[in-house]
C-alpha cells in the first residue's frame, strides 16, 4: 500500500480541510494530531478526495521526527512491507507542519469496516494488564491469539499471520523503531453481507519513533564511527518482549531471531524486507530536503537517515544468516 512519493511543487495544505466528525474524540496518543477529512476535488491525484487523514506533528524538542513517517512510507515499496501512505503537508493557517497519514481502512465504497487495538485483546487475555504503557505487551501472547483466530471458521485470519508479523518486525529493526505497542498494531474486520466477518493485521503504522529521530544534529559526527555506530543500533529494542515474565524488552535483532528459533520458516519473510538494492534508499531519502515547507527536513538529518538504514540492513542480513545474537 505504498503511496505516491512527493516532488517540489507536491506540498499539501490542509488549511480548508474539515475536521473528522464522526471521530471527535480521536485521536489518542503522545503527540498532537487531528484527523481531517480530504476535500473533493482532492488538491492531487494521488490523494483520496473524502477519505481521512492523520495530521500528525512532530514533538516539540524534534521539530524534524514528523519525516520519520514519511521515510518509513515510501521504504514500503522497496521491502514490500504495508505500511499507510504518509506524505509531507503543513496548514497554512498555522504554520504547523505534519506528516499527512492515509487511513488504512474504511475507504470510500469499501464494506463494512473497522479497527480492533491488540491492547483491546491483550486486556482481555491478561490480567490487569497495563493497558498504558503495556508493560505485559509480548510476542508470546500474540502469537497464541493470531493462532486461535487463523483456525477460526467465524472470523477467519490468514495463515500466513507469521508471516506478516515477521515482516513487521523486521521492518520496524530495519527503521529502529521502538514503539510497536499494543496500540500501534490490531486486526482489521470486514463484513460483507452474508458473509462472515474477515480479519487482516494492520499495516505498520505509526513510525515516528525511529530512524534517529531523537539525536541533535549536533551529535550526527558522532556516528560516523563505526564503532559507535554499531553500538548505536544494537542498543535498539522493541516495545515486546518476547514472554510476558521476561525482565527486559528484546532487541531488534533479538526477538527476530528468537522468533527463527521457534519458527525457522519464517527466514524468508524476514529476509525478503531487506533484500532491496540499498542504492534505492537514496532515493526515497535524499530528495525530501527539496520539498518546501516551513519545517523542512535538513540535508544532513537525511544523509544520517540513509546512513542509519543502510547500516541496519547490513546488520539485520549478519544476524539473520550467521545468527548473530
């Protein structure tokens, strides 16, 4: 589902766009967004004319993480992960700039649909689960539910669902994201007349906490050493752990391979995520510098960007076929 990847002169304003009314309470979550409603005619082809939108800020002390989505968007076309189209808008009224996040479901025309958060699930399978900051959230637990849901005849779910996850998480190690919590992941359900309700896992949305987002670009020399580098990307974990009595959340490479010990068949859809030629990343990354808005996304944060990601892969394809830990 990877989206249209914007030239100069492609800027979104969301100045004239209304206010989703039907979800007045949304969104939640740590940083500011609203959910608006594209106009008809849409301002592009490429975008959906009365389908919604996340316009979603970055925090304050990183006014450039908001380019975090919008790299980890246009990185679905090249590892063949799902992930929602994200584009690079500002409102004019404001001067606040935002990544612009395609809704990944309920589309105009579209059946019946809708969203349940795996929080929503886990609540329900662990007792007094935090249910904010997901501190029981684990790998384990998930599986036993995607497992229960596949054999299902009610609510059919793809068999492939190791798959998809493995896919997910690899691609999260490849970007450094670490905030896959119960929230940032769900089942999507279909219901056509007639027909039983269909579910699918979402698409990896919310990228916004990686790709280096909190360091300064002062420390960006820092890294150029591969040494510290290296140490930079095997500090990285994800929100999981891998059971629910575990200490500790799993790093990045960690639970990949902790999920090849118990699941060797999923090598494939682990290594397919990074088997794009890395040249391609210069040019989802390198030309984003040129779009013009206010909060503008810097040469050398992008330069950085490719920098890490390249490095990730190249880690992630050690770890993966020499089962480093």
């Amino acid at each position: 589902m990877a989206g249209h990847w914007q030239v100069p002169g492609e800027e979104i304003d969301v100045a004239t766009w209304a206010e989703d009314e039907e979800h007045p309470h949304f969104p939640e979550g740590s940083r500011d967004k609203r959910l608006l409603r594209c106009g008809s005619p849409a301002p592009f082809p490429w975008l959906i004319a009365g389908h919604r939108y996340l316009f979603k800020k970055s925090r304050r002390t990183y006014p450039e993480q908001y380019w975090a989505e919008v790299v980890a968007s246009r990185l679905s076309s090249l590892t063949g992960v799902p992930v929602p189209p994200a584009y690079a808008a500002w409102d004019s009224r404001t001067g606040e700039c935002a990544a612009l996040i395609e809704w990944f479901y309920d589309y105009p025309a579209s059946p019946a649909q809708g969203l349940f958060s795996g929080g929503m699930f886990l609540k329900d399978m662990i007792e007094n689960f935090d249910h904010v900051r997901g501190r029981q959230h684990n790998f384990t637990h998930i599986s036993g539910l995607m497992g229960a849901f596949s054999r299902s005849h009610r609510a059919a779910l793809s068999k492939d669902w190791l798959r998809s996850w493995a896919g997910i998480l690899t691609f999260d190690a490849l970007i450094g994201n670490t905030d896959r919590h119960q929230e940032n992941w769900g089942l999507i359900w279909t219901r056509e007349a007639g027909q039983p309700a269909r579910l699918e896992l979402t698409p990896a949305f919310d990228n916004g906490t990686s790709m280096g987002h909190e360091l300064l670009p002062k420390h960006f020399r820092r890294y150029q050493e591969a040494s510290e580098l290296r140490r930079y990307i095997e500090r990285g974990r994800h929100h999981l752990r891998w059971r629910i009595d575990d200490l500790r959340h799993c790093g990045h490479s960690e639970l990949l391979l902790r999920i090849l010990e118990n699941s060797p068949e999923s090598r494939p859809a682990m290594l397919s995520v990074l088997q794009f030629d890395p040249e391609a990343l210069e040019g989802a990354i390198l030309p984003l510098p040129a779009l013009n808005l206010p909060a503008p996304l810097s040469p050398d944060r992008a330069g950085f960007m490719l920098t890490l990601v390249k490095a990730r892969r190249e880690y992630l394809l050690a770890a993966l076929t020499l089962q480093i830990p």
